[in-house]
C-alpha cells in the first residue's frame, strides 16, 4: 500500500508540471507568434536597409574628403613621398573581398555579391596579364563561373597559363589614335572590335606597367559604362615638365630640400595627380589603396588602387576635390 501510494503521488505530480508547462507554451505563443512569410525579416530589405547605412558613412566622410594633401597639393614629389601623402581611399566597400593570390596578382573587390548576380552578364576586362591569371582564377572559381572575362597583353602571344573559358587577346592598351597594325588599341576600339558596345564592363583590371599615362584621357570615350576600376599606377608623380629619370638622380643628391613636401611649383601637376582627379571628377571613389613594395624602390614606386563608380557622386556631397 505504502508502494502504490508513493507513485500515485509522483504520477500526479508530473501530470500537474506537464499542464503547467503546457499553460506557459501556450501563453508564449500567443504573445509571441511564430515567424510567418508575412512576419519574417526579407534578405532583400535587410541588404537595401544596409546599404543606405553605408552610403550614409560614405557621404559623411566625403564632405570631409581631400584628394591631395593640404600642404602639397599634390605638387611634385618623389613618387615614395607622394603616394603616402596623397590620395587615400575616399569611401567604404563594407562587403569588400580580395580575389586572388595575397600577394602579387590578387586585387580588392567592392562587392563579388554584386557580380554574382549579374551571372552571365557579369562583363570583365584585364589589361596586362605577363601570363598571369591568378586574378581572373579567382574570379571564375569563387565569385561567378558564369562570367565573361577577356584578357588583354600584346607581350604574350600564345599565353600558357590561360584558364578555361578566358578570351584572350594579344593586344595592349593605347590611346584614341594609333596606327593601323598596330598592337596597341583604344578602349573604345576594343569595346566596338568585341562587340560590347553599350554594355557594362562590371571591373576594369589595368596594369599595364605606366600606359595608363598616355591612354587614361581615352578611357572614357569608350561607349560603354564602368562600374569599377582596379588600377596599378607606376611613379607618375615627377613634374611634368622635367624628364623624369634626370629627377629622381637630382632627388637622392639633394633630398628632401628640393623634392620634398610641396616640392617645386604646384602648378606643373605630376600625371599622377591629373590621372587620379579625372577619375574623381568621373565619379570613381578609392575604396583601396595597397602600395607593390615588392616591385617599388625609392622613385619608381608602384601602388594599387581599386575604384568604385558612383553615378552623379554621392547624394550630399559637392564633387570638387582640392586642388
């Protein structure tokens, strides 16, 4: 009797907690439904809701933005001085991604959701390879296999490390104008040859060892949009009114005194500062800027930047960089 009595007590027991604990779910519920379709948070809305905070800092930080340093105004320097005084990356890619290798060959994306998106719409030109792909493996392997990638070195003939599904063409990038034969080619040129005019090209790769300088003024004649840049530049920073390697000798006899801060007159601008303005004034933000120290010594200094296009600027912000 005692034995039956002490499990009619547990077995009454349990049965109070269980309705108890059913009580309390219930209440729960009732205050907190489940996430329905019409309740859950949508992925698109949270991503829209994110980029209008993003573009917030960004327009906050423009207004406070300079291009060129204050004291120089990006007047001639040697090139180690001026890239590390001027032109710091403007605005914020907050889904930045690096495609490819750490080191030489890998280069920072905006935003590789972006391109995936786009699938087999995603347009993407690389000027100068030196049978290098490292860059557009990446792209294939971890961003959109369903992508268009052409690729561009008059250097390279029969390039041996080509990956599948990359057009390669042996020519280079030149300017407006060249000769017929020749196996250099404008932007435009290339844009209408390829057939893509009208189209966007989602990332423009350049390096080129120093063309930039002589075929940028082209670049946007081409009929065709760019949304992002990925430049490497090469010294540049030398007045353009001197011969170049006759200054950098002159810059390690007499230092700083003569080609520091400021440096001679502001007026005769490096390319390097007519090259980087232009693409501001083209709505082109740095979003990242990575010095080559492996390939840079003293005045031939070599630097990566990666630029991100907003069309009309960015709302709240006057487009003048100082000057």
């Amino acid at each position: 009797l005692l034995l039956f009595a002490a499990c009619l007590t547990l077995f009454t027991r349990y049965r109070r907690a269980k309705l108890a604990r059913a009580r309390v779910e219930e209440q729960h519920s009732s205050v907190q439904p489940k996430p329905t379709r019409s309740t859950a948070p949508i992925a698109k809305d949270v991503d829209a809701a994110f980029d209008r905070a993003i573009n917030a800092i960004n327009a906050d930080k423009l207004k406070r933005y300079a291009l060129f340093d204050t004291v120089s105004r990006g007047g001639t320097q040697k090139a180690d001085g001026w890239y590390q005084d001027n032109v710091e990356p403007a605005v914020t890619c907050a889904r930045e991604e690096r495609a490819g290798p750490a080191g030489e060959g890998g280069k920072g994306l905006c935003d590789p959701n972006r391109l995936r998106a786009q699938g087999a719409d995603c347009l993407i030109y690389s000027v100068g390879s030196f049978d290098d792909f490292s860059f557009e493996e990446a792209i294939t392997r971890d961003v959109s296999s369903a992508r268009e990638i052409h690729a561009f070195d008059h250097t390279v003939s029969n390039p041996r490390n080509k990956p599948c599904g990359v057009h390669f063409h042996p020519l280079g990038l030149g300017g407006a104008r060249e000769p017929d034969g020749s196996d250099l080619k404008g932007l435009a040129d290339i844009v209408v040859a390829l057939g893509h005019k009208g189209r966007t090209i989602d990332v423009l790769k350049i390096d080129c060892e120093g063309c930039e300088w002589s075929t940028y003024g082209s670049w946007f004649d081409a009929d065709v949009r760019v949304d992002e840049m990925l430049v490497e530049i090469h010294a540049g920073t030398i007045d353009s009114n001197l011969n170049e390697i006759h200054q950098s000798w002159l810059s390690l006899i007499v230092g700083e005194q003569l080609f520091g801060r400021g440096a001679l007159d502001p007026s005769r601008e490096p390319v390097a500062k007519r090259f980087l303005r232009r693409l501001y004034d083209e709505n082109f933000y740095i979003f990242h800027k990575e010095p080559n120290i492996k390939y840079s010594r003293l005045h031939k200094m070599c630097v990566e930047f990666a630029l991100i296009r907003f069309d009309g600027g960015i709302e709240g912000v006057e487009n003048s960089p100082n000057s």
